[in-house]
C-alpha cells in the first residue's frame, strides 16, 4: 500500500510502529479489510463483530467499538472510496512468545485507494487458476484473519498473469478451500456450497453474508468438504471478499462456466 | 523486548518502522536470535548463513553481509553481553499478498538484555511440559525461522509456571517436533537422535552447530520421526537454542532424567 493516502495508529495520524511491536515480531494480531464506498464502510456491522472474534480467538483484547467508530470517521472523511484496513496488534511486549500479561494492543486504521477493476469483468468472469501451495492445517488459527499470511504471499507469487484474477488452495488433504484472497462458492442441483473453514482458511464477512442471506431465501446452503472434481462439476462457480463483493469464476483450466440464472441470484445475496 | 537498548533500521538508529511494511501486514520476513558474548556476535557466520538461506526460501533478496557486518560492530560498542536479533522483510509494498517485483527489504538489527538464568540450571536440569498446540505440516515454510510465529505464541501462551521452562511441541501426525524456542536431542544407545524438520519446525543454528560436532567426533546421529515415547524412552534429552546454548532436561510429568556421562558430550559440541 505504497499509495495509502492515510494512516491513523492509536487514533493518532502516523506512518510509524514500533520495531518491537509483537505484530511485526511474530504477526501476533489481525486484520480486516473493508470497502469504502459513497462515503460508507460497507458491512461495518459484520466487519466489527468478526475483528471482535478474531481478537477472542488469540487471546487479544480488541479496541472498543467507539475507538473504531472514531477512527473510521477520520478515514472517511478523507475520500468517498477507498479501501480501509483494520489492524489489532498485541503491542509492544518483552522479549519471547510469551504474550505479555499487561499487553496494549495496537490499533491501526488505514485508508488505500480501491483498486479498479474493469466494469465487464462480472459478465466475461474471471479466470482461475490451481495454485501448487497447499494449505496447511492448524485448526486453533482457522477462520481467524491473522497477520501470519505467508502461506498467502507465497500462493499469490505462484503467478505472473494478469489475465489470471485469482488462484484456487488446497488443503494438505486435497479439499479446495478458497481463494488466495477470497472465498468459494458452487451451486450444484440446487445446493449452494461453500468449504468447510475449520482445518484451514478465512471465513470473511463476505462469505458469511451470502449463507445468511442464501438461508433467510431457502436455498440450501451446505458447508462441507469439497473437492476439485466438485469444482469442475458445479453448474457455477463464485469468489467473494469485501472488495470485490462477488466475482463469477468463467475459466479454470479447460473448464469454461458460462452465465446462468443463478449469477443474478449470488449477486443480490451479496449487495442486497 | 521493551527493554531493548538500541535499533537499526536500515542502518539508521530508529525505534519505528513502516505500517505498511510487508513485515507488519503478512509476516513477510525472516529472523536470527544471537547470543552476543564478551563482545562477540556468538556464531556469527552460521547465523548469517541461516539468514541467507530462509531469505532465499521466501524469495527476499538477503542484505549483503557487509551490512550486517556494519550493524552489528555498532551493536556490539553498545554491550558485551546481550540478545542481538536481526530482521529482513519484504519492506513497503503495494496493496494485496502479492511480492512487489521492485520490493526493497528491510534491514532490522536490535540489541536487548541477555535474559538471566540461574547458573545452578546445568546441574538441575531443566522442567519441560508437553503443549497441547500441535504444529501444522507445511513444507514449504518447514524449518525457515520466519515471521509467522503464531503458533508458538499460543503454544506459549498455554503455561504460566514459571518452575516449566519449555513447552514440547507435536506435529498433527504425533511427532515430536521441537521445544516452543528450541530444538530437541535425545540419547538412545549409543546414537544421537533429532527431530526431522521437514513438515514444520524451525532447524536452528545451535541444532546445526550440534550435528556437526557430533558427525565430526564420530557419534551416530539420526534426523528422524520421534514420538513422545521415544523422549520418554531416551537415556538423555537436551535442548538447544542460540541463546540458551543447551539446556539438560531433568523432568517431563513424571519422568526424570539423572545427569548422564553424554551431558558433559553434549556440552562440549555446542561450547567447543
């Protein structure tokens, strides 16, 4: 984020953090990363609750909804648009693993322009790829979006291509469970489908959006153990993430989806 | 390491680091923990070797050993005796997990008070528990000692006891790998045994340091899978660590180890 126009730690507008910060030291925290849209942090309620979670999750005491609030109207009133980061670090602690008992977190926020995608890509979708990196498994970090993203930077350094928007993960045990920065859905004789998160992978807001909005209109929604056959056999294929919302997967490989009825249906799930 | 007394960033005494440094956004980097010793950066060309190597294994362009070189003589006019830690990461990138093509790394060298540790814990030996974290399999960052040191900081996390001084670390198939800070020998017949560090683990420079002294005076030494019965079984257990050197173990539940003829063996490899 060389082009970051605005940087608040602590609340405070500043570019730096401390060298000895545990999130730098270890990548002990996590982040979020949510649209800034017409003025607005879209999903801001979904995006609060799940950095409240991942906090939990380590062990972390996440900042109070007020400091967020405070912070996001700063970014807001920088630009209409953008992209904003959230970061909750375990701070500055003495030396080790150990997470200090008295540790103060950090809070960071942060505002980047969006990135620009061509209006047509929801009609032509996108083209895929399968990345060699499997993901490993540690269940006590899946789900979580903490700052221990190596695995990541080294699928998304797998390709050069421009003309490749995303790569596909595979677990250890061969389930695909989502893409280097998105999640996955398929829909298969009537069934929306999405990976099972508790081995490896994100669960996004996104994600979490699309099977509670899916459920609310009776369309079945199963979380399960999915397969790259099961991809190459879904009637379609999505992306989803806070940025890019929904992207419809056309290409993988020789595989070609062509639109279908159920592209509409996925798109009203995520902006509805 | 809030008690740390002088940092470089890129050669430049400086406390601060970039937000958007890739080292703080993904755990884009890789470090070394060495034992500065009556002036001396304790071995010095197997740390800067290791440093090279697992910044060849993320594809970060390693500073040149003049650098590092020039860090630490400033380092070392600060104290004697202390923890030298250096860092590389990706440095400041653009938005998302991909490897800026252009990225400039970033150079970290920091020195902080050698902890103290009671002189008498030779002869005692040390008390280690088994954590209940287990280790994910991930080949592709197996052995590298980088910035994604989550796991480590819950398996940590999991005791307060200051009488435990390590926690032993499992695999997901059951071996064990290492110590939370450390690397694992044991004694068994004759032979040198020490965990494979293929699937996760970090391989350290002490390790190292100890398969060559003891290939070197003869002692058979095997990398192989061990399981927790196999430490229980063993006639000996040390761990090793660049700043701890080598440490008996004296007790895990209730198994208890004497001091051993091979202690002083031990000793010698990484001393000598």
């Amino acid at each position: 984020m060389t082009d970051a126009t605005f940087i608040l730690v602590d609340g405070e507008p500043r570019e730096m953090i401390a060298v000895l910060d545990r999130g730098l030291m270890y990548g002990d925290g996590v982040f979020r990363t949510i649209r800034l849209e017409a003025g607005r942090a879209v999903w801001w309620p979904d995006h609060l609750a799940k950095l409240a979670a991942d906090c939990a999750r380590l062990g972390l005491a996440c900042p109070a909804p007020e400091l967020w609030a405070a912070d996001l109207q700063r970014l807001c009133a920088q630009a209409q648009n953008g992209v904003i980061k959230l970061m909750v670090t375990r701070g500055v602690g003495s030396r080790g693993y150990r997470p200090p008992q008295a540790a103060r977190p950090s809070r960071i926020a942060l505002l980047a322009p969006l990135p620009e995608w061509p209006a047509s890509l929801w009609q032509t979708g996108v083209t895929v790829r399968l990345c060699e990196l499997r993901l490993g498994r540690q269940p006590r970090l899946a789900g979580v979006k903490h700052l221990n993203r190596l695995e990541n930077v080294l699928a998304r350094a797998e390709w050069d291509d421009p003309g490749i928007h995303e790569g596909l993960l595979l677990s250890e045990e061969g389930h695909v469970i989502s893409g280097v920065s998105s999640n996955l859905f398929l829909y298969r004789a009537g069934e929306l489908l999405t990976p099972r998160l508790d081995d490896c992978g994100v669960a996004g807001v996104a994600r979490g959006r699309v099977l509670q909005a899916a459920i609310a209109r009776g369309v079945t929604v199963r979380e399960q153990d999915l397969t790259l056959d099961d991809v190459l056999a879904a009637e379609a294929v999505w992306l989803t993430n806070s940025l890019i919302r929904v992207w419809r997967v056309a290409r993988l490989g020789d595989r070609v989806w062509p639109q279908t009825g159920m592209d509409s249906v996925m798109r009203e799930f995520v902006h509805g």
